[in-house]
C-alpha cells in the first residue's frame, strides 16, 4: 500500500483510517485477522481513488460491503446473550 499512499494526501489517509476504525476495523482487527483488515482497508482505499470522497460514504459502502467488524455472526457465532434467548 506504500505506492497508494504517496498518492494520497495526509488528511485523507487519516479519513480512511478513521473510517475504518469507526466501522470496527482497527489495530485489534489485524492482530485478529489481518486477511480482514487488509480487505476493508482495501475496499476503503479503493472507493476514495475512484471518486468516493465522503467520509459517510465511504462508511457506508464499508459496511454494506463487508458489515461493522465484530459483528460477523456467520463466522463468529451468536454473541452468548443471543444464544440464550434463541433457546
């Protein structure tokens, strides 16, 4: 991602990361899975090189893309307060 970066100003690599960490998708993410966090910040970066420069859209398409982090029950489970009232 260097490459992309010098194409990027400061301030909007610090909108992306914000982004990103406001969805979920921050350092904890990527000691936890880095496939993940590699994916999301991908997405993100992607939008804003193709024109997405709002950071509520670019929220937005992150999580319709790929949901909040932590929240991916599929692969996770039911959070234990959601098994219990399931049964």
């Amino acid at each position: 991602m260097s490459s992309i970066e010098k194409n990027i100003a400061p301030a909007d690599l610090e909108m992306i990361r914000s982004v990103l960490d406001d969805a979920g998708y921050d350092a904890s993410v990527l000691v936890e899975d880095q496939c993940l966090f590699d994916t999301a910040a991908l997405l993100v970066t992607k939008l804003f090189l193709s024109g997405v420069d709002s950071r509520s859209a670019l929220a937005a398409k992150l999580e319709w893309q790929l949901g909040r982090a932590g929240t991916r029950y599929a692969i996770q489970g039911l959070p234990l307060e959601s098994q219990a009232s399931k049964s």
